[in-house]
C-alpha cells in the first residue's frame, strides 16, 4: 500500500479536521479483521508490511509507530527496520 498524504494538512484545509489517505487505509484495513480465510487465519497472514514517512525526526517516528501498530494489528508481518523516513 502507498499512502503518500501529509500528516497535516496546511493552508485553508488545516482549520478543519479531515481523515488523510493513510487514515482510511488503515480504518478498511481495520475492517478485515473480521475476514479469515479457510484455516482461520487473517487473510493478510504472511503478508510483509513496510512504512515510508517524510517529516521530521519526531513526527516522523510518532507516524512510523502508529502505522505499524496498525499494519501489526490487522495481521501483517513487520520486518525488523522496515520503516525509512
């Protein structure tokens, strides 16, 4: 999945809250969770997740954390220092 979106929004867009792409990725993500294939497993069982992020050093392993948090949650393998920002 490639999510490219900021993780704030700036100029006129900024004074109202609105869900960036990765948010909704990650909320239909969330919506598999009850999906499971012949075995019983997630269906994003052995799949590998991986995280891109631009930002600063801070933001950037605050953003890097949440989504894989996510990605982990919902059944994705997270390979160690996957994460580049």
């Amino acid at each position: 999945m490639a999510a490219p979106t900021p993780s704030r929004p700036s100029g006129a867009a900024a004074t109202r809250p609105r869900p960036g792409v990765a948010q909704r990725a990650m909320e239909r993500l969330d919506a598999e969770l009850s999906e499971k294939d012949d075995e019983g497993r997630l269906l994003t069982y052995g799949k590998v997740g991986v995280v891109a992020v631009v930002g600063n050093e801070d933001g950037a392993h605050k953003i890097s954390a949440d989504l894989y948090q996510c990605l982990n949650d919902v059944g994705f393998t997270i390979p160690a220092g996957g994460v580049t920002y």
